[in-house]
C-alpha cells in the first residue's frame, strides 16, 4: 500500500536559515572584534561553537520533520524526533478549522486535528507549518470521521467547544506566560553570572 509523506513548507526553512545567519555572524564577528584586545575571546568562540552545534541539530531535525499518511494510519516525526502514530481504527475523528490566532490578527490560520477516540487531538497541522493541500490530502486518505468547523472561530471558542485540541499553553496562557519569563529571567542571571565569572562585566 502506498505511503504519502508530507512535508512542512519549505519557505519556512529558508527564511528561517536567512534569519539565524544575518543575525549571527554579524553578532559573533562584533564579540570578536571586541573581546580579542582583552585576551577573552575563548568565551566567544565557545559560545560560537555552541550555537553552530544548535544550528546544525536544528537543520537536521527539520528536514527528518514529515507526516506520513495511508489509509491505515498516520504518523509524525515531530522536531526532536519522536514519532507519534494513530491506526486508523485509534481515531476517532479529524477536526478541521480555521482559527484566530491569540491577539489582534484578523487573519485565520487553518488548523487539522487527528484525535483519538476520546477527543483529544494527537497529531495536529497548523497552517503556519503545513498548507491545506497537506491537510486535504489527509482528509482524504484517512476513511475517519471529519468535523468541519465552518464559520472562523477564536481560541477560547474552539478551547470551549473542543478543550481537547489545544496544547497545555493555549488552555493556561498565564500560566505558560509567567513559567516563560521566569526561563528567561533565569537564563538572564546565568549569562551574568559567567560574564562576572570570566571577569567580562570589569
């Protein structure tokens, strides 16, 4: 039986490798230039490495990124490499819609949900990732029942209507708000830290 696999839009990986690159090496030929007078520039080049170790994984775990569907199921290998797989009699449905996304924005992004029988979803496209050829196509090979949600709908609607679909972020976002802050508040007073610790802030 024949296996169709999907891919993430590609325009998201090379705007994305654009990005890290104008960003970085400027930045690192900058810390350079700055610290090779005070004989600190090891701290730099380790950072250097580090971050084009980052890079490299990141490249190699989005292009490994696929969904791979036939009429016997569905699988996904996610960014860091976990499989998830649903047979076709674990669905209990595919939700499709389009979603206001949290915010201002008046534009929808299409959303497909694969769920298992109880109604949570396990494997999910969203249109900033996947385009709705991807999910059509989905659609199409999986015989599971479908909910279309016609109308435009917000978060919160779809959170009250179908709580299962959103990850833990979406239903708590102060929660996941405030857990983010204080990673980055933490990360903030490591990096002072070894900034004191190599004699950088003097």
């Amino acid at each position: 039986m024949s296996e169709t696999r999907l891919r993430p839009r590609s325009s998201l990986f090379r705007r994305g490798v654009v990005a890290i690159l104008a960003f970085f090496v400027p930045a690192f030929g900058v810390l350079f230039w700055l610290t090779i007078p005070a004989g600190l520039w090891p701290v730099v080049l380790v950072a250097a490495v580090l971050v084009a170790a980052a890079f490299t994984y990141s490249v190699v775990s989005y292009l490994r990124i696929g969904v791979w569907v036939t009429p016997d199921g569905i699988a996904e290998r996610g960014f860091f490499g976990r499989m998830t797989r649903l047979t076709i009699g674990e669905i209990g449905s595919i939700v499709r819609a389009d979603v206001f996304p949290t915010g201002t924005s008046s534009e929808t992004v299409a959303q497909l949900f694969v769920c298992d029988a109880e109604g949570w979803q396990v494997i999910r496209l969203r249109g900033q990732f996947w385009t709705r050829e991807s999910m059509a196509v989905i659609v199409s090979t999986l015989e599971a029942p479908l909910i279309e949600i016609e109308r435009p709908i917000s978060t919160s609607e779809l959170y009250a209507t179908y709580p299962g679909l959103l990850y833990w972020f979406e239903r708590r976002p102060i929660m996941a708000a405030l857990i983010f802050g204080g990673v980055l508040v933490l990360g903030g007073l490591v990096l002072y830290g070894v900034l004191v610790s190599v004699g950088a802030t003097n």
